[in-house]
C-alpha cells in the first residue's frame, strides 16, 4: 500500500507497505524505463516521524495497494485517514489504486470497500493486460489535479486584487 503525495514542485513518497507494485507504476506512469519489465522488489521504508513534512502543501495523494493482500486491504482506511483527511484536500483529490501483480487472478469486480473509502476514485491497475488506460487514469487524474491547482491560485489572485 502506497500513499503517493503530488507536490508538483517535486513528487514525494510517503512510507508504505512492500509488494504494493508502486515503484512499477512509478516508472511506467513517468516513462523512466521502456515497457513493463519484471518485477524486481524495492527496499520499503517507513520513516512515520517524517510523515508530516511528506504531507505539508500536498495537493493530492495516491493510494496503491495490492489487492490480494488482506493487511493491505484493513490498512487503507488507516492512510486515508493519516494522509487524506488530516489535510485540507477534497476526496477528489485522493485516488485509490489497487495494482494487481503480473500472474495474479486480478478480481476487478469484488473489490468491497468500506465507507468513506468507497466513494473515492478507484482504478485496477494491470500492466500486463491494459498498460495504456493505467496510463491514461494517471494522466486524468494528474490533469484534475492541476485543474484543482490552478483554480486556487485564480481564486487567490482575485481575492488579492479585489
């Protein structure tokens, strides 16, 4: 699982739990290797007393979990609490993504999840089967985000000239 800030300064990456496929949509979403490739795991890494600094002027967060992991699956709500909504950021603003691994069953249809988490924007992820619409959910999504951005900022100029 993997609370995936947007500070569109720079992209920072909250603590998470391994075997979430995280790095492997990093790297495809921002192009940064050819194709898929294989899995190779990444060393996870929780520095929770630094969690406050990683959330400070967050626009967005992304949620990545594995599916088929069940600890995964209780631990959601627990980001989205810590992540979501301790800051001032919308739902729309949260996206859930439940990555399924190369090989795995990928049961995209019996994902239940419980309120508030089932009102926020949930995609499957499955590079191996739709790597392209994976891409362009990202893309929507970041695009929302800048959107969001860019409306505030209007906002403020107005409310400075005015």
């Amino acid at each position: 699982m993997w609370p995936w800030h947007i500070k569109f300064q720079r992209v920072s990456f909250a603590p998470a739990f391994c075997q979430s496929g995280k790095s492997v949509l990093a790297n495809f979403v921002s192009e940064s290797v050819e194709g898929i490739g294989s899995y190779s795991p990444t060393q996870g890494v929780r520095f929770e007393t630094c969690w406050p600094a990683l959330m400070k002027d967050s626009h967005g967060v992304m949620i990545i979990f594995n599916p088929e992991l069940p600890s995964h699956l209780k631990e959601i709500e627990m980001w989205y609490s810590c992540f979501v909504q301790q800051q001032p950021l919308l739902d729309s603003q949260c996206l859930l993504v439940a990555h399924h691994k190369p090989g795995s069953a990928g049961d995209t249809e019996n994902l239940s999840l419980a309120y508030p988490l089932n009102k926020l924007k949930l995609i499957h992820s499955n590079l191996e089967e739709d790597p392209e619409d994976v891409r362009m959910e990202f893309m929507k999504y970041f695009r929302s985000i800048i959107t969001l951005i860019n409306e505030s900022r209007e906002r403020e100029e107005m409310s400075i000239i005015s």
